[in-house]
C-alpha cells in the first residue's frame, strides 16, 4: 500500500513538521496500517485505533526519547512503535524475530521500559522523573494509562508517592469505557473546554499574582477565592480522587481532536506542578465491527478485514474450563468464580450470566483476588480463582500469606500454563510450577486434556483441601492422548530401562517419540505425571530402577518438577543418568510449535536427544 506520509515519517521530528491537517491524514494512515497488519498477524486491535491521535498529540508535543513515553499494559503502543522508526519492520509485528506487540527497550530508546502487564506505568514514569531531577534535566516523563487498568492498586501506590515538587510528571488517562469523573449538565462541558485552553491558564496567573500583591489581605483573598471556586467546581465535576492525591486535573478532553489534545499538552507543560489529563476516546476507532465489538476485537488472532469476521473459534481449555464451572455450580451453591478483567479470557463469561450473585470480576487486581477469594473459603465457600500464569505471578504473596499458611481451600484455576505463543516475554507461563511448588502445602495438576481437566476439577470440589492449582494450555487439547488412563498421579507406558517423563500437553510430543523410538526398535518407557506436585515417595521409587531419565519440561527450570525429582532420586541413591530438557531464560515470541522447537521440546528434538542418552548413533 502507498502511503502519502507515513512511510516518510522516520522518527517524532518528522511528524512535528506537519500541520494539523496533514496529520489527520496521517492518522487515517496509521489506522489502514494498523488494521492491515493486525488482520494477518493478530494482535491488540480496538485499544491501539483508539490511541491513533493521542499518540500522534503525544509526539507532536514532546520529544521522545528525550521525554519517556510510557503506554501501561503496552497493548496501546502500535502507533508509537510505528512513528518511532519502525514503520518499515511493522509487518513483522509479533512473528519470531520481528518487533514485539510491547514496549521494548531493546527495540528502541523510544520505548524506556518494558511494559506488558498493567497498572505499571505511573510508577515507571514517576521513577524516571525523579532520576530525571536527581540529574538535573527539565525532560518530562509521561504515563499513558488506560480506564481498566486504575482498577489495579499498584497505579494508587505510585499517585500516593507523587510530590506536587515533581511537576514534569504528566499522567494521560486514556479512559474509553468507563467514566470517572461524571460530568453535570452543558456548563460542565462547556467549562471542560474552557479548562483546557491557554488563555483560561494565562487569565488565572494574572488574578492568583494581582490578587497576592494586594497588601494585608490579598493571601486571604487569594486563599477564599481558591476555595470558593473549588466549592463550584466540585459541584459541577462531582470531585476526583486525582486531585486529593495531589495531580492537577485537566479534562475530559476530546481523545479524538488533535487540536484540543495538542493544546492540553501544551498547557500541562507550562504548568508547575503533576498533570493528570483525561482523555476520552473509543475503542476501536475507525473501523466500524470493532466500535460495535470492542470486547472481541481487543485482542484478535486474524480476521477478514472487508467483513470483519473473525476466525471461528476452535475447543480449547478455557471453554472446557467455564463449561465445566457451569455444569459444577448448577449442582452446588457455594461454588464461586473469580477473575480479575477476564472474564471472557478464562472462559467464564456463561458462568456471569447464569450465577452473576457467585460471579466475581475484581478488576485488574490479582494481589485482591487471592485474598479475597481466601475470605470466601474462610465461610465455606468454594471459590475458583481463573487467572493466565502469567498473571498470577502478581499475587504470590497474597497465596502465601492468606492462602497457604492457613491452608484454606483455594483452588487456582491456571490458564495460559506453559508456552503461549507471540505475545513475547511477558506473557509467557513459564514460572508457575516453579514458584507454586516452593509453597508448603499446595498441590499442582497438570492436565493434558478436557476429559482429564474435567475430572481434576470435579474431584477437586467436591471436597476441597489446601490450595490448589489446576493448570492448563493456551489452545486446544492434542489428540494423541484420549486413550490414556490418567486416574492416578502418573501414567507408566511402554517397558524399557530408558524413561522419558513429561506433564500437561507437552507429553503429546513425548508420546509421539516413544512410538517412533519403539517402532525403530528402540525400547523406551514414558511416564506422564498427572498430579505434578508434591511429588510421590512411590514415583520416586519407579524412577529409580531405570538406567537413564530424560526430564522435558515446559517451564522455567530452575525450582521447576524435574529439578525437584532430580534431587529426590539423588537422596534415593539414585546412580544412573538424569538429562533435564527445558527453559533456561525468558521466552521471545514466535508459534507455540516454534517455541517448543527452539528449546528442543517438540517431538523430533525429543528423538534425537534420547538417542544421544543411550549412546545410538
């Protein structure tokens, strides 16, 4: 596609020198880019068209790197990736060694800090602003936030640290869905306007200085006016908890109109003190099936972008999962579910509809969730905390200190365990064993299939005992392993003095080697484990009779279940080989098979390094 500007633009400079007009072709541009490549690759679609001319105002006004730029989350960040000098790398957006769907600093000195979870970004920016002091350097820090991501508490830590002396500190609320600063009637709107305009910020100097030189009372003066317009304002605007922590509100303004967007940045510049400006923009801007869904077109595999169809959706572990929560919950009442923003994500949009009064979304506050759903289970409740691994990352202190030393019975359900694909390094499910098995007390199963997660779900809540953890792929369930028997903690297939082990879908791949190993004669035994942790004196035992162990794990290895088993079968006297096959770093994105294929876990990898244990050529 030919573009009329935006392929000449290489950084920010080359956008200052456009006018406002030509920067509204520009956006419209950045929009056909966006929607283009978002089509064939995936990606955050609705969240970035929303931000098209925020972004734009953004480097209009400030100069990046210079200035730090933070989008929160990060899933807003196309249209800064794509004005930064990375138009031309831009079609390679989220596939294997091309540029991530996140800010990263090693793509760019455009992008200060890596983002990808939420409610992170005021306390990036607050950081960098006070180094920025600490150095003397008038650069400003900027935070760009968005609505869902306030119900994080982390975003009130960094607000309730913030000193009115750290004025190059500018927060941007990016607020598309919910509303939070009700506004009353025309006058409100009309003063929104006037607030947000040179002239209003001029014309208030002047009175605040005429009013200060007034000698004996112009202090008071100025202290009663203040006041008094503070009376009138918070009657008009109903308040805001931004201004009790200390930030001057600005707003809302039009997320939409550059000129109005440009001019609130200039005036937060000259301003003296911390910003917050509320920008309201829709999601999905400029393309009309995601306006009317943005739900569905936050996060997308692909789509058909004359249509707007997105691809029909295949069974996967999140479907089993909330089909079997609704299935589990019709039958007994002190079934509850909780998620934190995802309800859709986890599979638990039908259990919010039919039993809302036990449905639970917490917002984007993990830490809240593991404490609170450790209250329900303090009342007998059964709670079910679905979160992505990732994510779960957020509230290990909350498991630790309010789950597991009481040993309520919480049950985790954990999504997204293991590889999931091209959202890169900060999505990836790598460290929940790890983390999870280091806690007294909790028990991990690993299922390798809906039947298999059924069960474990079932069983587990009929009678909950001690936290628990249930975790589970991104996708679909492999078909190679409907047959297998999984009723205890491990399966044993296949006679050999060489084993090969695995848990969760991984096993697929294993299992698919031992019948290739065994059809070229090669004899090989394979262990699946079913209940990955604690781990069993009786598995330990098994174990110990084979001359050779090779251990393939999905997930981080250091703490991960092949360690713990290799240092259970060393105390065991244990004097054959043990070869542990995992992850040693942080996962980059790239296909859930290329994943596996890079840190030799598919099932070819898996051939060729048991061949080498045994010593055949």
């Amino acid at each position: 596609m030919d573009y009329r500007y935006l392929d000449k633009i290489n950084s920010p400079d080359d956008l200052k020198k456009l006018n406002n007009d030509e920067l509204g072709v520009v956006c419209a541009e950045l929009r056909n880019l966006i929607i283009d490549t978002v089509s064939e690759n995936g990606g955050h679609l609705a969240s970035n068209l929303g931000a098209v001319e925020l972004t734009v105002a953004l480097h209009k006004c400030f100069n990046s790197p210079n200035d730090s730029i933070i989008f929160d989350v990060g899933h807003q960040c196309y249209t800064h990736k794509i004005l930064t000098g990375r138009f031309s790398e831009f079609s390679s957006l989220r596939t294997q060694s091309g540029i991530s769907g996140f800010m990263k600093p090693e793509e760019s000195n455009h992008d200060p800090v890596i983002t990808g979870h939420s409610s992170t970004s005021v306390s990036s920016a607050f950081g960098i602003c006070f180094a920025n002091a600490l150095e003397n350097n008038d650069n400003y820090s900027i935070a760009v936030i968005g609505d869902g991501a306030l119900t994080g508490g982390m975003v009130y830590e960094a607000f309730n640290n913030v000193r009115k002396k750290d004025s190059k500190l500018i927060v941007v609320l990016n607020d598309n869905k919910m509303s939070i600063s009700k506004n009353r009637g025309a006058l409100a709107k009309h003063l929104s306007v006037i607030r947000t305009r040179k002239k209003y910020f001029k014309f208030k100097s002047g009175v605040e200085r005429i009013l200060k030189k007034i000698p004996l009372i112009g202090r008071f003066l100025y202290s009663f006016v203040f006041h008094l317009k503070l009376m009138v304002k918070n009657a008009l605007y109903n308040s805001n908890i931004f201004e009790s922590l200390g930030f001057y509100y600005m707003g809302p303004v039009d997320g939409h109109d550059l000129k109005a967007l440009t001019d609130a940045f200039e005036i937060a510049k000259e301003l003296n003190r911390p910003i917050l400006i509320h920008t309201k923009t829709v999601k999905g801007k400029g393309y009309a099936p995601a306006e009317t869904d943005p739900g569905n077109f936050h996060g997308v595999s692909g789509f058909d972008v004359e249509s707007g169809k997105l691809p029909d959706s295949k069974p996967n572990f999140s479907q089993c999962f909330g089909q079997k929560m609704v299935e589990l919950a019709a039958k007994d009442p002190k079934i509850c579910a909780v998620t934190a923003a995802m309800t859709s994500g986890t599979g638990l949009k039908e259990f919010s509809e039919k039993f809302p009064e036990r449905f639970i979304d917490v917002g984007i506050a993990e830490e809240h969730a593991v404490t609170f759903s450790s209250g329900l289970a303090v009342k007998g409740i059964k709670p079910v905390f679905a979160v992505y691994s990732t994510f779960l990352q957020r509230g290990y202190d909350q498991l630790i200190h309010d789950a597991a030393i009481a040993g309520l019975p919480l049950t985790l359900a954990v999504d997204r365990a293991g590889f999931v694909g091209d959202d890169g390094e900060t999505h990836q499910g790598m460290f929940d064993v790890s983390f999870l098995s280091s806690v007294p007390g909790i028990s991990i199963y690993s299922p390798a299939s809906f039947n298999e997660l059924e069960s474990v779900l079932e069983t587990r809540l009929v009678a909950p005992i001690g936290v628990a953890a249930i975790r589970y792929p991104r996708g679909g369930e492999p078909e190679n392993l409907s047959d297998i028997d999984t009723s205890d903690d491990f399966t044993k297939i296949g006679e050999g003095d060489t084993c090969l082990i695995s848990y969760g879908t991984l096993f697929s791949e294993v299992f698919d080697a031992k019948n290739i190993l065994i059809d070229d004669n090669i004899s090989v035994s394979a262990i699946k484990l079913n209940k990955i942790f604690p781990i069993e004196d009786r598995l330990i035992n098994q174990l110990n009779q084979y001359k050779n162990i090779v251990f393939f794990e999905e997930g981080i290895l250091n703490g991960g279940i092949a360690e713990k088993i290799g240092c259970s079968l060393l105390t065991k006297g244990f004097n054959g080989s043990y070869r542990i096959v995992g992850v040693n770093d942080f996962v980059k994105q790239a296909t859930v098979s290329s994943q596996r294929k890079n840190y030799s876990l598919d099932c070819d990898s898996i051939i060729k390094i048991t061949k080498e244990v045994m010593g055949i050529e």
